[in-house]
C-alpha cells in the first residue's frame, strides 16, 4: 500500500491569505502565501519549493468539459489562454507490450499537444497566472519545449517572451518553434542549469515572470497528465494503471503526477492502493535523480557535465527533486538510467507502432524495457508510458535514428530495378553490372 504524503489542507483549515480558496504553501517550512498579491516562485521564509492548494478537494464528478480545463476543479482558474491543449491519445501497443511482456501497455503521447509537448498544460495555466499577477515579460530557460510552448502562448497572450537556451544544444524543431512565434532567443554559453540561474536572478529582478516548472502554477496544468489517464485507463479496462514510467530532466512532472494522484485521495475519489507507482527514466550521462534514489539521498547532487542524444533531458540539476523524490519513494516506484542506444533503440520500437516521438521521450519505454529485464517490474503490471514530445521536435535525431534515403534515377523501370535490388548507375559500373546481368 502507498504511503502518500497527504498533506494537502483542507477546507477547515484554509488561512487568511487565500484568494478565491487558493492559496501557496512552502513544502519545506509550511508558510502560507497569497498566491496573487505579489509575484513569489520560492518560499520568502526559507527558499522552499511551493505548492498550490485548494480550499476543495477534486473528485471524478467534478470534471467536465475537454482538455486541460476539463480539470477546473482542481486549477486555480476556470479558463485561460488556451490553443487548446491536452486530451491526447492514449495509444494501445500490441507488438511492444507483447515484446516487453506486461499485461497492458499503453502510451500516453503527449506530443499531441499543440506545440507538440506536454509543456502546454503547463502554459495555459501559468500564462493565465501572468496575466492575473499583471507582468509583461514572460521568460524561461529550456532545453528547448518550454521554451517552444511559452513562445506560442505568450504571443496569443499578446505578451513578450524571452527564452535562455544552452548553445548548440537545443534540437531544430524547438528553436523554429520560439523564432516564428517571435520569442526573443538567448543563446547561453552554458548548460540548462546556468540558463535557469540566470532566469532566475532575472525573475528575482523584476525583469520577467519566471514560468519554469519552478513556478508551482506550472505543475497545476500537468497535473491533468495524470488525471487524463487515470480517467482514460479506467474507461477502458475497469481499473487503473500499476505503473506510469516517464522521461525525468527537472522532474516536474513527477511531481505534478504526485500531486494529482494525492489530491484523489484526498477527496476520496481514489483508494491509496489504487496510486500507480512512479517511475522516472533519465539519460545515463544526466542521471542525478536515479542517483538520488539509488543512494537514498534526501536531494540530487548537482551534474556540472551532463550529456545525451536526449537534449530534452539534458539536466543536471533537477529542481523539482523535493517534491519528485516522495512521488517515487511513497508511490513504491523506482528510478533507472539508459543509454543513449537504448533510448534510440526505443525510439525505434515506438515508431515501430506508428507512433513518433523524440529521444527523451522514448527514454521511458527504454527504462521499462531495463526494468522488466532486471525483473523490477511483473509480467502481470498494466503500464502506461509517457512519451512528452513530437518527434519533428528533433528532426535530426529520426533521421539518424531512421533509414537513410537512396538516390534513383528519374525512370520508373530503374526504380523497380533498384528496389529489386539491381543497381543500375548509369556509370561505368553500372554499365558493367548491366552487361554481366
Ligand atoms: N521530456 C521532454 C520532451 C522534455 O522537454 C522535458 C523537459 C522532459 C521530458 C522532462 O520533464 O522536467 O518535468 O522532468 N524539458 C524542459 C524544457 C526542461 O526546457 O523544455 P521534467
């Protein structure tokens, strides 16, 4: 059974500083804060990770509607700007599940998202947020989806956007994505890490609304991840997933499934034995989150020199690990490293079903495979994936990962022949091959 940290108040306890029963706490010290009044991403006591609470508790009657606002019972807002996002596809996968051996697989892609990842969730309530605290410069640091995600929803917010990215290390798709959507994009000699300490001493500066997954409002919109699929599972085969495995950088999401799924059972919508086991997958070369859990550590030991084909989650200091390590340990989930053959490998395998997703994201379906083989994982587990971007976002990686395009020559006979497997050149060769034939 799931020991869940279930220290979300409740109703009899909602402090003073509420708005409209919303309200911050420090997950650290406890300190409450008004989460509109001023603009506050940190706890202002101690420097703790925040987190939104709700004077009302969600249940599955609550939710209606579609996307990520369906779940307004458990946002602090009933809309916001919207493109819109959620409702992705939670795909069956015969061939791999047959081949990984559990008893259901599925795939939650959440590359169907607008701009093609789960950071919309995120965006469309964060961007509300900016424009109830009334700033005008929104920014982030990123390996290249939030940056993508906040260039989109900034410009339909009408609201300037700036975006920190590492040099030479963001894939191609994302920065088109932040260019024509008219972000301004900083280039940054450095690391993820160095961006979101800049972005940071930028927000502490009142240059910008700092909407990384730093900003708790964020992790409310991918909140809804979670509620998505537990609805979507349960609808389907009449009980929830025993597993969600997913791609790990900053580790927000881990946390804002945590959240979700303790919000359930809170309400009493979800029994604690029915919470799915939290599994995070990071990339060998940026695997401080695994360490962490390997090591039983309280916090994540900062990678200086992190390193992946997974650019995405190419972190070496997740900031979310407070609030993501309880979310594994209380879930009984665990955490595993794979190399970048695997998650090629994997990438592979997913598209093998039809499904194209981008390298951090196959991460996940690569750590499941590790997993069932080490035998951490039962042959009998339901398990969902998540993979969290398009695979246009890295148009370079699918080409490497794919088949390598053959030149023919403008005759359709000559094509025939070369899918025959005669190679026809009009050279010398070719002639020669021809004459031998
Ligand atoms: N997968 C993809 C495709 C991502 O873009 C990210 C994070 C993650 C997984 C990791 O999610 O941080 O919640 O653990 N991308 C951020 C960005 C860092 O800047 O786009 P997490």
């Amino acid at each position: 059974m799931a020991d869940l940290d279930l220290e979300l108040a409740g109703p009899e306890t909602v402090p003073d500083v509420a708005d409209d029963g919303t309200w911050l706490t420090c997950i650290e010290c406890g300190e409450q804060f008004a989460p509109f009044d001023d603009v506050i991403y940190t706890c202002a006591e101690c420097d703790g990770l925040l987190e939104a609470r709700y004077a009302d508790r969600p249940t599955f009657e609550d939710f209606e509607g579609r996307g990520v606002w369906r779940y307004s019972a458990a946002l602090p807002f009933e809309e916001g700007v919207t493109l819109p996002e959620g409702d992705t596809p939670l795909h069956e996968v015969p061939r791999l599940e047959e081949e990984v051996g559990v008893r259901n697989l599925r795939i939650k892609h959440e590359g169907m998202n607008p701009t093609g990842s789960f950071k919309d969730r995120g965006m469309t309530v964060g961007v509300r947020v900016a424009q109830e605290v009334d700033v005008d410069r929104l920014a982030c640091a990123s390996t290249g989806n939030t940056s993508a995600a906040l260039s989109a929803y900034g410009s339909r917010a009408g609201l300037e956007t700036l975006v920190l990215l590492p040099e030479g290390k963001v894939a191609a798709g994302k920065i088109a994505q932040a260019a024509l959507h008219g972000a301004r994009i900083l280039e940054v000699d450095g690391n993820f890490d160095s961006c979101l300490d800049i972005v940071q001493d930028l927000a502490d500066r009142d240059e910008a609304y700092l909407l990384n997954s730093l900003n708790p409002f964020r992790l409310e919109g991918q909140k809804t991840i979670g509620f998505e699929i537990l609805e979507r599972f349960y609808e389907d085969e009449g009980r929830y997933p025993d597993r969600i495995v997913l791609p790990v950088g900053n580790a927000g999401n881990t946390a804002a499934l945590y959240k979700a799924f303790r919000e359930l059972v809170q309400s009493g919508a979800l029994a604690p034995g029915d919470v799915p086991k939290l599994t995070g997958v990071q990339a060998e070369g940026a695997a401080p989150m695994v360490e962490a859990i390997e090591e039983g550590r309280e916090d994540t030991r900062r990678w200086e020199d992190v390193e992946t084909i997974a650019t995405a989650i190419r972190i070496g200091n997740p900031v979310n690990a407070p609030k993501a390590l309880p979310g594994i340990r209380n879930t009984g989930g665990t955490a595993v490293a794979v190399s970048d053959e695997e998650i090629t490998e994997a990438q592979r395998a997913i598209a093998g079903e039809g499904i194209g997703v981008e390298p951090a994201s196959a991460a996940s379906v690569a750590g499941l495979r590790k997993l069932r083989e080490r035998g951490e994982i039962g042959a009998g587990e339901d398990v969902v994936c998540l993979t969290t971007g398009h695979l246009l976002k890295d148009p370079d990686a699918a080409a490497e990962a794919g088949s390598d395009p053959e030149p023919v020559p403008n005759d359709t006979d000559k094509v025939l022949a070369h899918l025959q497997g005669r190679d026809v050149g009009s050279g010398l060769l070719g002639k020669l091959v021809g004459l031998l034939r």
